[in-house]
C-alpha cells in the first residue's frame, strides 16, 4: 500500500468518526427531542414505546414534548405505549401527568371491565404523581371482578402513598378471597411497600395459606430486606447522598416511612430546589409524611411555595399544613 492509499484511508477513516461524532451529538440529550417527539407518531407500538422511554431519561428538558406524550397517554390503543407514555410524563412534567390521571380516574367506574383495568394501568404507571387516586383505587379494591381488584391493588403499590391509606388496603386485599389479589398485596409488600407493624400478624397468617406460592410469598415479605434494616431510613439517606441517579426511588420510600424518616430532614430540604420537578414534589412528600418532626424544613417549604409547577406548590403547601397544624382530631372522653 502506498503513502497516498495510506493518508486516504486515513482520511476516509477520520470523515467516518466526525460523521458518526455529528449523528451521536444529534441524537442524544435534548438534541434528540424532536426526532424522539416525531417518533411517537410511529406505526410500530415498539418505537413509540422506546420514544417515550427515552424522552422520560431526558426529563424536564423534553419539555417540548409534552403535548405529544399526552395524546400517546391518552390515545394510544396499545396500552403498554400508553402507560409508558404517562410514565415519561411525571419526568418531565406533572401537570401533563395529572391529565392524564384526572382522564382515567372516571373509567374505575366504567361498565366495561376493560377500561376499568385499563385505568388501573394507567394511573399506576403515574406512580406517587396520582397520589390524589388512591381513595378511588382504595373503592376499587371491591370491585366484582377478580382482576380489577388485582389491578388496583398493582396501582396501590405503585402509588404507594399516602401511606396511611394505601397500606391498610393492601393489608385488607391480602385476605381477598381470589388467590392472584392475594399475590398482587402481597408482592407489594415483599418487593414495594416497606411493612409496618400492623401488616405482620397479616403476613405471619399467610405463611400458612393453602396455596403454596402465596405462603412462600408471605414469608419472603416477612424476611423482606424493608424489615431486616434497623434504621429503613438510613439507607435512602444514603441513597440520596450518593447521587441523583435513584433519586425519585429513594425520596418514594422515605414518604412511605412517614415520620420514622425524621432523620432524612437536612438531606430532603436542599433537593425542594431541585431541577426535576418530581424530585421536588417528592421531596414535599417526604417532608409532609414526618409531619411535625420536620419542622426545621418550614422556611425551605414556604419559599418553594413559589414553585413553577402547580403539583409541587400543591404537595408544599400540604406539608406545610401536615407540619405546622396541631392536632385537631376529636378526643373521647371516658365516661364519669
């Protein structure tokens, strides 16, 4: 080969890098927006699926496309494109994501059991952004069918707060007398929800149910490592401290814990000026669920009552309520 095949090849070489270097540039980040919006409109459900994933790892900066995301939510008949539609939604923005809950939340009571199961899906892939469906998934949990309750207890999980009302209703569907609801609560609590005290002698009781697969489900709840933790707390403390990478996993848990996460205060408040308005709202849910233990977060919340997303100001202003409102609840007063 000579020098001049050499430098051409070279050359060849060189051009072939830059190239791929420009489509790569063009094709990641917030470059990749509007090629990823355009490819929401694709015939083929597995595109529009893919879009819509990586349009949720983009976040806050896809926000151009919203609208689009929405009507896939909204719209689309396949409804794994639809649920990772809205999925991508409560990345990027949750007052798109609550649309597309206050869309769903009239089919729970929809004569076809289709579209009740479809607004199961729908809401539990909103996660803990459709907080405000929990009492209707909660009714939901009667439902006649079998698989709707199934569904709804999935919902629940995904939710998984307010704590106080999602756990004691998948406590109660873990005595539903279909065995796949049965399976469903009690997944949430082996592999989702961290157990209270109230959920053990529920559990312990399962471990001697006569299907087998749910009294081995039982006691994988039991030995959960949500429960083998002394301080459940630290752990997402430290998850927080390390990164933003599970951010969103980590703030959802310590909401479940509610006030034994008093410990995770001075780690919550900076992340009330987060970039990603789910990282805010749940950081106002965190600090809500401890209640008064986190009163050193009131003057971090009462600015971010001036937060540019309306979900956010709501879930502030909740806290803010949740800390600094004595309790009011009536008293009885024994008998003289």
């Amino acid at each position: 080969m000579t020098r001049k095949h050499i430098w051409l090849n070279l050359g060849g070489l060189i051009a072939l890098i830059g190239l791929l270097g420009l489509f790569y540039w063009t094709s990641t980040g917030t470059r990749a927006v509007p090629a990823l919006t355009e490819s929401l409109k694709e015939k083929d459900s597995k595109v529009r699926v893919a879009a819509a994933q990586a349009l949720a790892e983009i976040g806050p900066a896809a926000n151009a496309a919203v609208p689009a995301l929405l009507d896939q939510a909204l719209h689309d008949p396949v409804l794994y494109a639809g649920t990772t539609a809205a999925g991508a939604l409560r990345t990027i923005d949750l007052v798109a994501a609550r649309k597309v809950m206050t869309a769903y939340l009239p089919a729970l009571n929809d004569a076809d059991v289709q579209a009740r199961r479809k607004a199961c899906a729908m809401l539990g892939s909103l996660g803990p952004v459709a907080k405000p469906a929990a009492p209707a998934l909660i009714v939901a949990l009667s439902d006649v069918d079998a698989t709707i309750r199934m569904h709804a207890v999935g919902a629940l999980g995904e939710i998984g707060i307010p704590a106080s009302l999602v756990i004691p209703a998948l406590t109660k569907a873990l005595h539903d007398k279909a065995q796949p609801v049965r399976h469903r609560a009690l997944s949430q609590f082996a592999f989702s929800i961290p157990p209270t005290e109230s959920v053990l002698p529920h559990l312990k009781e399962l471990t001697e149910d006569r299907d087998l697969s749910v009294a081995i489900l039982a006691k994988s709840a039991l030995n959960s490592p949500h429960r083998q933790t002394k301080d459940r707390a630290s752990v997402y403390v430290t998850t927080l401290q390390m990164g933003r990478g599970a951010n969103d996993y980590a703030l959802h848990k310590l909401a479940q814990l509610g006030p034994e996460a008093a410990g995770a205060v001075p780690v919550v408040i900076p992340i009330l000026k987060d970039g990603r308005p789910l990282h805010r709202y749940l950081a106002a849910e965190v600090l809500g669920a401890i209640g008064p233990g986190a009163k050193d977060a009131v003057p971090a919340l009462t600015a971010a009552l001036q937060d540019e997303d309306a979900v956010v100001r709501e879930s502030v202003a909740e806290a803010l309520r949740a800390i600094t409102t004595a309790d009011t609840s009536p008293r009885t007063t024994a008998p003289k």
